[in-house]
C-alpha cells in the first residue's frame, strides 16, 4: 500500500526507538485494529483529493457554482479534521509502550 505525502510527513516526524512502539488508544485493551485506521485514513485522503479536484474544476470553470464550492471546501476541510484527529487521538494520546 503506497502512503500518500501527508502520512510520509506524520511517519517522518515519530521519533524512532530502538525498541517497538504499540500504538492504539488511551484504554489498554488489548484489541488492536491499526489496518482498519489506516483505512479510514486513507479514506480520508482521498475525499481530499477529489474535492481538490472539485474545487479547481469549479474554480476554472465560466459559471461557478458558488454553492457547491462552499460544499467541497467544507467537506474537504471536514476530511482534513478528521486525519489531524485521528493522529492525535489514536496515536499521540495513548499511552505508548516501548519494547
């Protein structure tokens, strides 16, 4: 699975440890399902993309859809939100455990 530039940047910036780092969430519970996060990152990601493309496609455009603009800029922005969530809940809040 190819990361896009906005997780590189995320990864790039974890301190690396010589022991292992075991990311979930603030309860020890034991359940881990990082592949389903990624998912919904990327999830994400790729709403961001698209509504990029909306905007600019509505942007060059000779009639612009004012409306439908606001409406990409917002869900653009709501997927953004959910990424800088998500590290920071997921994986910046919890309690990590070394080795």
């Amino acid at each position: 699975m190819k990361l896009p530039r906005i997780l590189l940047a995320f990864f790039a910036a974890v301190p690396f440890s010589s022991g292992t780092l075991s990311a979930h969430c603030q309860i020890p519970c034991g359940i881990f399902a990082d592949d389903i996060v990624f998912g919904e990152l990327m999830t994400d990601v790729a709403t961001i993309e698209k509504s990029m493309k909306q905007i600019l496609s509505i942007g060059e455009s000779d009639s612009k859809d004012w409306n439908q603009l606001v409406r990409w800029i917002n869900n653009k922005e709501t997927h953004a939100n959910n990424i800088m969530d998500t590290m920071a809940h997921y994986f910046l809040s919890q309690r990590v455990k070394l080795g």
